[in-house]
C-alpha cells in the first residue's frame, strides 16, 4: 500500500514540475520542501527499470576530461553527478531547486543560474564575456514550460566553445529536428547524437557565437517549449 501511495505522489509531483511554470515549482518547494525528496525518491525507483541511467553515462564520459574541469550540473537531483566525479579531481557546480547545505545550489535553472557569464551586447557575433564553465550538463532536467529559458542561461555561462550536454527522456519529442533546430537557435550547434537508448536521447552541442536580441525575439524563442512533451510515467 506504501509503495502505491509513493507512486501516486510521484506522479502527482511529476505532473505539477513539467505542466507549470518553473516559478510554480519553486513556490511549491519553498512551502514543502518534502515535495523535493519526495520526487528525487520516485524518480530513483523509476531508472531502476531502465537499461542504464544517463548520469551513469556521463560520469563515465567525464571522466576522462582534464583535471579542473568545470561542469555545471544544471537539475542536479541529489548531486550524483558531482559524487561521482569528485573523485576525479573535476569540477562540478550543482544547482537544483532546494540546496543540501553542501553538494547543491538552490537554483531556478529556468530563470537565472548563479554564475558568471554574459550576453552579446550589440549586433556583432559574440560569446558573451567572463564565464567559468567549461561543459553543461542537462540529465532529464528540462522541465517546466519555461525550459528553453535554461538552455539560454547554459549559453550564458558557457565558455566560448563550451560543451552543452542534454539527455531527454526519448517519448518528449514531439520531433528531434525540431528541438535540435530550437537549442540551436539559441546559440549552440548540435556535434552528436544518441538514440540507441530505449528510453532516452543523447545529445552534444557546442556553443557558438550569435548576436544580442531584443525582449520581443526573445519572447518568440522561448515560447517554443512545446517541442518537448511533460514526461508522464504510467502506474505500475
């Protein structure tokens, strides 16, 4: 009986954090911060069902980057990007809604990232000024309406030719060009992918560099969200 309530409050949880607006999560996590645990709880015994785990992937292949490497973790979970890279001697910043008081930032990756990092200023190409951050990583983490809103911040914090690192649950595309095309947009282009997986998508991008923007192209930009479907785990 625990266990099936467990799960209905997963998917409750789920629902709410990819149909909202990423503000809705953040008042929701500020009145509750149980909800947090809660979710971070369902959702490891949801990829126990799965064939491997994107994390896994990614602290294998960051692995053998140099010594120093800084990878923003951005929708870190319970940091096990970070634990697990620890050991290698590479960075990892991780910023999530609530904070552990030790391996993770509370943050709203979809509206603003603390760290350094700018925008192009004018009509000339640019990458932007001051960043610290050498590879974003996004695991399953671009939910809430708004997400697109993440992947500029990612760009935005990005080192010049910085890698963007993005893994989506493979039944969220409505079409992989499309979403391609939208981070693209953004200011990246797509170097890889990988779909061998039954259950989710990998992609590397590398930023590039593009010209400021006005509120309005903004505003059209991220409003393309919809390429990406809420993810919705069925009862079990």
């Amino acid at each position: 009986m625990k266990e099936s309530l467990d799960g209905a409050r997963f998917r409750w949880i789920n629902e709410l954090l990819y149909k909202s607006d990423s503000s809705e999560a953040v008042r929701m996590m500020k009145e509750d911060p149980v909800v947090f645990h809660d979710y971070h709880s369902g959702f490891r015994h949801q990829v126990q069902s799965w064939p491997s785990n994107p994390v896994s992937h990614y602290i294998s292949q960051l692995s053998s980057y140099p010594q120093n490497t800084i990878i923003a973790d951005l929708g870190c979970g319970d940091a096990t990007l970070a634990r697990g890279l620890l050991p290698k001697k590479l960075r990892v910043l991780s910023f999530d809604l609530i904070s552990d008081g030790a391996y993770i930032v509370a943050a709203d990756i979809c509206s603003h990232v603390p760290l350094p990092g700018s925008e192009p200023s004018s009509s000339q190409m640019s990458e932007g000024e001051a960043q610290v951050v050498d590879v974003v990583v996004c695991a399953l983490s671009l939910m809430g309406t708004n997400w697109p809103v993440c992947i500029r911040e990612a760009w935005r914090v990005l080192k010049p030719g910085g890698e963007l690192k993005i893994a989506e649950v493979a039944s969220r595309f409505t079409d992989v060009d499309e979403f391609v095309s939208l981070i693209n947009s953004i200011g990246f282009k797509m170097k890889a992918k990988n779909d061998h997986n039954s259950h989710f998508t990998l992609f590397d991008f590398k930023k590039v560099a593009r010209t400021s923007r006005t509120d309005k192209e903004w505003s059209i930009v991220m409003s393309n969200g919809g390429v990406l479907k809420p993810c919705e785990y069925k009862r079990r």
